[in-house]
C-alpha cells in the first residue's frame, strides 16, 4: 500500500506556475515544492514536469536541481523522474561510485517485475548511450560480476505455475553445491538468475524443509565474501523484497552516520507501492516506527520532504 497523499483533483498548470514562484525571489520557498509534488502521484507528476516544459521552455528538473541542494535536492529530483529514469539514475549512481555498489544493482534485477526491468534497461540505454549489462560488465570482476549480468540480463516468466519435481532437483543442486562449497558453479547462477519467482520461492522452501536451514545460511560460509552477500541479498529480494527494504532502511538509520542514499533509495522508490507495508514490518523489528528514526537521523527540509512521502507531515 502506498504512503502518499494525493488530492482528488489537481491543475498540472497551477502546479507548474506555483513551482516556479516558490523558486523566484531572493530565496526558493521550499515548502511550497514540497506541498506540491510530495502530495502528487507518479502521472500527475509527469503531467507537471510537461507543463512546466510547456509554459517555461526549461526541465522541472533542471530548475530544481539548481534552486535546491544536499539531500533534500537529491531526493526530490529522483521523485520528480519517471519510475523507469528513475531507477536508471539510481543504478548509474550506483556503478560510478569509487566502489561500485552491488546491492543496487541486485534490487533492481530482483524486485522488479520482468516489464519494469525492461524498461529501466531503455531508460539506461537512452539516458547513458550503453546498455546496463555493459556498464555492470566493466565495473564488476570475477564471479560477481558473473552472477550481476546474468541477473540484469534476465528476462523471467512472470506466471506463478510451479514445478514441484523442478523444484526439489534444485533444491539438492543447490545443496549440494553449497555443501561442497562450490559457490562459483554455473547452476547456481543458472537457477537463481532465469527462474521464475515463484519457482524460486518453490525451491527455497523445498530446501528448508528438506535440509532444515534457509538457503541463505548456507551462503554464510565466508561473511566477507562479496560473491556470497551478493547472492544472499538476491535470494532475500526475491523471497520477500519488503522485509528486504526493511532492514535496508534499518541498516541505513542505524550507521553511525546515516545512509542517506539508502534511506532515500527506499522511501522514494516504494512510497507509491507498498512502504506502508514495509513501515509495519521496520515497527515490529524495531520497536519504533521509521517516522521516529527520520525525525531523529535528518533534518530540515529532506526531513520535512521525507516525512510527507511517509505519509506525515513535520510541524517543525
């Protein structure tokens, strides 16, 4: 279920001219951007973006990016792109990075639905003039860079028919392959990365029961080793991706500094989908909600912005 309040009806033009006063005069008049597109959908969003373009000759974007700064102009910007851009920012970002983050990466082959996947994979291509699988190809080495393209490049059945004989077969190659800690076998890569979710889920849970341990603890072998956290964090994407960005979100208030990247990551790209699912989830691990650990990790207007892709607004 999504956090964000939208209202009933709207004007993209009244929007886009209210946007463009909040950023005229001496200083951009924050909360008033955040009123706006912290309070609008993904497609009122767009038709904003388009009439902006349309009455002032300029990118929304672009003019927020140059009135706003730190967290707060980071956040919004991703918010105001379309979903699929979105994600192709996110996993460019993530790629540039002094060391290339994996996790991101493995979100999105993971949580994604095979269409949307499709689609950051255009954007990517569009936005970055090479595709995601060369640039994930040239920034990772060794075995993880093996398991990275093949997740990337998949393209996977979204039915939800299961093969129960598969499944059990898998299980014991998996098992077999963890036993001997033949982590870089190619069957692993193949099961984990053209599978459908539900076989997958079909398979994991075949393996429990037969082996009487979660596949994941079984990766376990050496907690250091990038390859294996890779695959554990993939398995856990696709076995229940909102526990996932729940102990994301608890990974990133809970740094000595706070993760902001992450915690933005997860709050913008779910606040339409299910963060108020995964707010519940964070509650019963932590026994304080992720609007307390906002209040408390950030501050000033990323706070305020944050709180209201949450669902609720700082009177601060």
């Amino acid at each position: 279920m999504a956090t964000i309040i939208v209202p009933k009806d709207f004007s993209p033009v009244e929007d886009a001219e209210y946007i463009k006063k909040a950023c005229l005069g001496w200083g951009t008049d924050e909360k008033a951007i955040i009123s706006i597109l912290g309070h609008r959908n993904s497609f009122q969003r767009k038709l904003i973006r388009l009439a902006y373009e349309e009455i002032y000759q300029e990118d929304l974007i672009i003019q927020l990016q140059s009135e706003l700064s730190g967290d707060f102009e980071r956040a919004i910007s991703l918010w105001t792109l379309e979903a699929a851009d979105r994600d192709a920012v996110l996993t460019n970002e993530a790629l540039q990075k002094t060391t290339p983050d994996y996790r991101v990466i493995i979100e999105v082959s993971c949580v994604k639905s095979p269409e949307e996947l499709l689609a950051l994979k255009r954007a990517y291509r569009f936005r970055y003039k090479h595709s995601l699988e060369e640039d994930v190809a040239s920034h990772f080495s060794g075995d993880i860079r093996k398991v990275l393209v093949a997740l990337v490049s998949a393209y996977r059945y979204d039915g939800h028919e299961i093969d129960e004989k598969v499944a059990h077969l898998e299980a014991d190659v998996l098992h077999d392959d963890i036993y001997t800690k033949a982590f870089n076998h190619d069957e692993l890569i193949r099961i984990l990365s053209t599978r459908t979710k539900s076989q997958l889920m079909a398979t994991f849970n075949y393996y429990k029961d037969k082996y009487g341990t979660s596949i994941t603890k079984g990766l376990l072998s050496d907690p250091t080793d990038q390859y294996l956290a890779a695959f554990r964090m993939a398995i856990r994407c696709i076995r229940d991706p909102k526990k996932y960005f729940a102990k994301v979100l608890r990974n990133a208030v809970n740094k000595e500094d706070t993760d902001e990247d992450a915690l933005s990551r997860v709050i913008v790209t779910r606040a339409e989908r299910d963060l108020q699912e995964i707010k519940e989830l964070y509650f019963k691990r932590n026994s304080n909600s992720l609007e307390a650990a906002v209040e408390s990790e950030t501050s000033g207007d990323y706070k305020a912005f944050l709180l209201v892709l949450l669902g609720e607004e700082n009177n601060n």
